[in-house]
C-alpha cells in the first residue's frame, strides 16, 4: 500500500476504534528526524568493557533515559523519539532496540534480585538473574538496521519512508477492537500475545521476534511497573508489523465494524472512557 492508502485507511480504523491519538511507527535510519527526543551520549558500554570490570555502572546510570519516556515526550510534542549505541540512555533499552549486542550482564541483576551485598536490591521482576539471562538470550534482537531505531507518528511516513511496525497506545475498550480486529484479518486465536518485557521490549524487540520467525503475531505491551509513568492510567500498547496492519486495514469493510454487531455497544462505551478521562473534545 501506499503510505496515503494506509493513512486513510488508518483514519477510518480510529474513527471505528473511537480513538484520538494516531499510531507511532518505529524505523531503523542513519539519519534523525527533526524534533527527535532521546538520550544524551553516555559513557561507552559493551560486555566486553563489562567483564573486564571497566564498565562504572553508576556513571553509566547518570544519563539514564528511557525510551518510553522519549515516547511520551514524542507523543505530547507531535516529534520523534530516538535511542542509538552511543545515545542509549538505558542499558537495558539500548539491548531491546537493537542498539547493542550482547547484553549487559547488570541487566540480568538489576531486573531481578539485584547485588547481594550492595544497596542495589533489584526491580524483582524476575526471580533471579537467570531466569533474566534466559529471557534476554530468548528475545535476542536482530542487529539494528541503521545507526538509530526511531519511533514517530504514523501521519509523517512518506512512500519512501515507511515504518517497520505500528504501535497503537490505547485502552482496553479500543484495545478490545484492535484485538479482534488482528485475530478477524489472521484467522489465527493465537495471533495476539503478550510475552513478558520492558515496555520497549513489547513494542520492538518481541515484535522484531516474531517476524523472524515467519508469525504474524500483534504483541500487547506495557505492563512493566518502570514504564507506567509514561503511559496513560489504564493505557497499553499494541504492536503490528506494517504488513500485517495493511492486512488490517483491507480486512475493515468485512469486519464488525462495518456491520451491525456488538462493538456498536463497545463504541459507546469507548466515548464514556473518553469523556471520563476528559478526551473527548
């Protein structure tokens, strides 16, 4: 499709869907786009510096960003949000976009029971570090395509520039038609999955995973306790690959929404959500 078919297509899912906000796509350039949020450059970080034991993780930790802080940020400037190898921000983050390979092994800790011994008692996300190793090593993104993974609005691809994924952030209302949206156009029960990650990690790497292995999967995100300060109460996040979004979008004169079916009384209920959370004007 052409990046005008998908955008018109795309205003009449939300118009269906009853969402405000279009959806961020997510792209790998040599080039930044103007008005990009991310990272400031950090001090070097690789695993080889780390087990030589001259990796400073407290100084690493001082330009700390996240990526879905930059998202936020990109989503209320109508901008970009970026993350690089040299602008990481986050250790972690820079592993889940590609950025970086192999992860750090500070990860493996600092997501689970932390350093014995240390002040660092770890976000207990996992139950130990190797239940963490197991899963970086499962996930293992790609290497990168471009010297940074960019996210942005839908509305500023181009024909020449098109996204590699489409993320929606939505409530469970909207996220119930997206849901069924994906599993109408795949015919597959299982097309939608929600695997454990950062809120990167939902948005990019799991996504990146699956469309290696040849699955046309939509991945559900956003419940990592670390990210939900910035996302909107009750917000999660529903990643596409852009071909299965195309699928997507043809699949709508046959869908429910099309038609007389129950989402009519879902819809009324979306325009609620929006009126309660004042985002309906």
């Amino acid at each position: 499709m052409s990046m005008q078919t998908i955008l018109d297509g795309t205003a009449t899912f939300l118009d269906y869907l009853g969402l405000g906000e279009e959806p961020f796509g997510v792209y790998y350039s040599d080039t930044l786009p103007e008005n990009a949020y991310g990272p400031k450059k950090g001090t070097p970080i690789s695993r080889e510096l780390e087990d030589k034991h001259e990796l400073d993780m407290q100084e690493v930790m001082k330009s700390f960003s996240c990526v879905m802080g930059n998202i936020w940020l990109a989503r209320k400037k109508n901008g970009a949000a970026f993350i690089s190898s040299e602008e990481y921000g986050c250790p972690g983050g820079v592993y889940y976009c590609s950025m970086m390979k192999p992860h750090l092994r500070f990860i493996e800790h600092y997501v689970s029971t932390g350093f014995e011994g240390t002040p660092l008692h770890g976000e207990r996300y996992m139950p130990n570090p190797d239940a963490m190793r197991a899963f970086m090593e499962e996930v293992n993104p790609r290497e990168a395509k471009g010297k940074y993974c960019i996210f942005k609005p839908l509305s500023q691809f181009t024909d020449e520039l098109q996204p590699e994924f489409v993320i929606f952030f939505a409530r469970p209302e909207v996220l119930s038609g997206l849901f069924t949206q994906a599993t109408f156009t795949t015919g597959d029960m299982e097309c939608v999955v929600s695997p454990f990650g950062a809120g990167c990690t939902n948005m990019i790497s799991w996504p990146l995973y699956y469309k290696g292995k040849g699955q046309e999967k939509a991945v559900i995100g956003g419940f990592d306790p670390s990210a939900r300060k910035f996302m909107k109460t009750d917000e999660l996040t529903f990643t596409v690959s852009l071909e299965l979004y195309e699928k997507m979008l043809a699949a709508l004169p046959e869908s429910m929404f099309a038609h007389e079916t129950d989402w009519k009384g879902v819809r009324k209920k979306v325009e609620r959500s929006a009126k309660a959370w004042g985002e309906d004007s």
